[in-house]
C-alpha cells in the first residue's frame, strides 16, 4: 500500500476513535451527568476496548485489507446510528440508568473502540521500512494526531457550530470513505457503504429538528399543568428546566415561582442587582422590569434558543456565556444576590460547582447582607448522604440557612436553599438539662 494512502486510513481511525469517545461522553451527559464516576470509567472502558483491539489486531496474519476495510464498516454503522441522538435516548428511556449506561458502553462503544483499534497493527504489515519500529512509530504518528485533530475539530468547531447530529454524521461517513480506501469496493460492497451512509444520513438529519449544541440538548414541548393555560416547558438535557404559560401575567414552574416571591415579595427587591448562575429559559426576570438580572451559562447558544423557540421573545437581563465559577473567581461585580440553578443533567450538579470553595465564591460576590439562593434537586426527605453533605457544605460557608422542599410527597423534589452573607456566627451550643442556656440566648437575641 503506498504510504500517503496508508496514512491517510489510520488517520481516520484515528480521527474518528477519539471523536468517538468525546461524542459518546457529550451524549451521556442528558442522561447520566459529567461528573468524574461517570466521565472516567467511560473514558477506562474505552481505552481497555481499544487496548484489546491493539492485540487483536496484532494477531490478524491474511487478508488485511478485507479486515480493515469490514472493521470501518461496521463502525460506521455503530458511529453513524448508534451514537446518533435518537438511539441514546432510546437505550436510557428503556431502562435503569446503570443498565442503560452498561449497554451503552458494552453494546455501542467499547466494540467501536476494539475494532477501530485494529487498524494500526493490520496495516503496519502493509508498510515499506527498514526497520519494524519505523513502521509502528509512524502509523502511530499519524493516528494520534488525527486523535488530536478529532478530538479538538469536532468540540471545538463541528458541535459548537452545527451540533453534536454534524459530528456523529461527519466520523461516520469519514469512516464509510476509510473502508473504500482501504479495499476498492466491488459493486455490492459500494452498495453496502452507499446504504451505511445513507442510513447514517437519515438517523443524524432527523435530529437535525432537536437544539443540540457541545454542550447541552434542548427542546420546547406543550405540557398539560394544572392551573396554566398553554403551557410549555424548556427542556435542557432531558429535564424541564423552565415553564411558561400564556396567562397574563405568565405563570412559571413553581420553583421559579417561589425565588421570585422571596426576591420580590418576601426581600421586596427593586433596582437591585441579581446574578443568575444556570441561565434555563430566563424566567426569572421574565415581565419583570423591577431589578437588574446578569446571567452566566457555559452555553452560549442558550439564550438565542430560548428566545426564538420558548420564550418567543426578547430574554431580560444582561448574558455572559462562560463557566459559573471561573466568572464568579474572575468578576469584580457584587450583587445583591445570587441565584443558583447549575444542572448538567435530570439530578446532576457538575462536581466542581458544590465544593465549599464554590460557595464561598457566590458569597464573595454578594454585597454585605446580600442573599444566596440555590435550587437543588435532593430526596424530598433530605435522608440521603448526598442531600446531608452538600447542604452542609453549604452551611459550612454561609453558616445557617433557610430550607424548604417544595414537593413534599414526590420522592424527589426541588429544595430551595436561602442563606445571607452576614457575619460569620459563632459555634452553635447543644442545650441539655444539666445546663440550659435557651432562656438567655433567648433574651439576647433580636
């Protein structure tokens, strides 16, 4: 095989593995979060696949552009379809998370990863050197930078502007073109790719329809909620983050609903200035022209989606397009108080955004006796460690703070957290019998 040629094969392998892992991580993310128990074994798993495909590969002895060629093939089909949109959300709706995730991994990525990882190995056998370490290291070359090239093109560039559908579609038929590279196809073989791309076409372009974008999939659908008329819902990563209805005024989810009484009934807020971390569908200032909003989103494409296709019209407030820490480390601004609205996913905080540094820098930019409010979605008992330990990594900030679920009954609900940035209160004592200060604490409290 002339060298260009065989270059240009385990380029695409190369291109197309590594795109591979960053689109599988992307679509996870509706579904099961970014945080690192998910993110790690996924990328392991993939790297065992592909570890084994290495091996495999090395004990290929005939035939190997028949090999190479079906191995594109097949991961085409598994590229194309089973990493489409569609697809995923089919395997997560069907079944638990974990087994969902399970089949995911075990069924789609890890057998794209193994055959893929094939390709070096076969193909070294076709090259011309003096030496077998010449022949590896420049395979190995020119398949790691079309890993790199992958990896950042497609995050980068492809999803950030057409969606995480033109990524899917572009490996696949990157990989279609890679087996007719590899073996000219005889007319039933070039039929065969001709339908494996055509079908990868088709599955991609009907989630063309869907707002995807590198980091987040949104949708708008009509709802049915008592007491609202024509209600829609802003759905971001599978979980309805905002409502609206026609009513006048408009009604809003009921979490939405409860921030806005306690900003503008409860502190009876005007001409303030409020930071809203996790932008959702903007109706938290939405018709509401008595303070000033500034939110912050890693998205940037959120606010022209929820304009055009939920809120149908202008957002309120001003919009900073960036990671809610990084602005909260970087801003020299101080609010009056801070919202705080962070999900990647139905129940999934990203990791780095309930640390008590982060809470410590929402209280940083509060002005004196401002107010943090945080919409968490925890076990409506608040039984569970995790609703015990982010609660009190909270108060490890702030001190005491307000807490009221909203759906008592449900198995999960929205809590709303309320803490003030006043000074830091003293250890708190524990009253027993024996000596029982209640009375004077009591007597000199305000």
């Amino acid at each position: 095989m002339p060298p260009r040629q065989l270059f240009a094969i385990v380029f695409i392998e190369g291109y197309c593995s590594l795109g591979a892992e960053i689109i599988a991580l992307r679509r996870l993310i509706p579904h099961v979060g970014s945080s690192i128990v998910v993110t790690a074994p996924t990328i392991g798993l993939f790297l065992l696949a592909l570890a084994f495909g290495y091996h495999s590969g090395s004990r290929v002895a005939a035939d190997y552009r028949a090999v190479v060629s079906r191995n594109f093939l097949i991961s085409a089909v598994l590229l194309g379809c089973g990493l489409a949109g569609i697809s995923v959300n089919a395997i997560f709706s069907g079944t638990s998370a974990v087994m969902a995730y399970i089949i995911f991994v075990g069924a789609i990525l890890c057998p794209l990863a193994w055959l893929l990882g094939q390709t070096v190995p076969i193909l070294t056998n076709l090259m011309l050197a003096q030496r077998s370490g010449e022949a590896a290291g420049r395979a190995l070359y020119w398949s790691t930078l079309g890993s790199f090239l992958g990896s950042v093109s497609l995050s980068l560039g492809v999803m950030q502007a057409f969606g995480v559908w033109a990524a899917v579609l572009l490996g696949a038929l990157m990989l279609v073109a890679g087996s007719a590279l590899v073996r000219p196809p005889r007319p039933l073989a070039a039929m065969l790719l001709a339908s494996v791309a055509a079908l990868s076409v088709a599955t991609n372009l009907a989630d063309q329809q869907r707002a995807d974008t590198a980091y987040a999939d949104y949708e708008v659908e009509t709802v049915v909620r008592g007491g609202m008329i024509s209600p829609r819902a802003f759905r971001v990563n599978n979980q309805v983050a905002s409502l609206v209805d026609n009513s006048e005024p408009p009604l809003y989810a009921r979490y939405v609903q409860h921030l806005r009484r306690i900003l503008l009934e409860d502190l009876t807020f005007r001409d303030r200035d409020i930071l809203v971390l996790g932008a959702g569908g903007f109706t938290l200032s939405h018709h509401e022209p008595a303070n000033r909003y500034t939110y912050v989103d890693i998205d940037p494409a959120i606010r022209m989606i929820a304009e055009r296709e939920f809120l149908r019209e202008p957002a309120r407030g001003e919009f900073i397009a960036t990671d809610a820490r990084r602005y909260l480390v970087d801003t020299e601004r101080h609010y009056d108080a801070v919202v705080v609205d962070v999900y990647s996913s139905r129940t999934s905080i990203p990791g780095h955004l309930v640390t008590r540094e982060f809470w410590r820098d929402t209280r940083h930019a509060l002005k004196p006796g401002g107010v943090m409010l945080a919409n968490l979605i925890l076990d409506s008992r608040l039984e569970s460690s995790y609703a015990r330990n982010l609660l009190a990594t909270i108060e490890s900030a702030y001190g005491r703070c307000a807490v009221e679920v909203l759906f008592k009954a449900a198995a999960r609900s929205n809590v709303i957290v309320t803490c003030f940035a006043g000074e830091t209160a003293a250890a708190a004592r524990i009253y027993v019998d024996e000596r029982n200060m209640a009375d004077l604490d009591s007597a000199r409290s305000p």
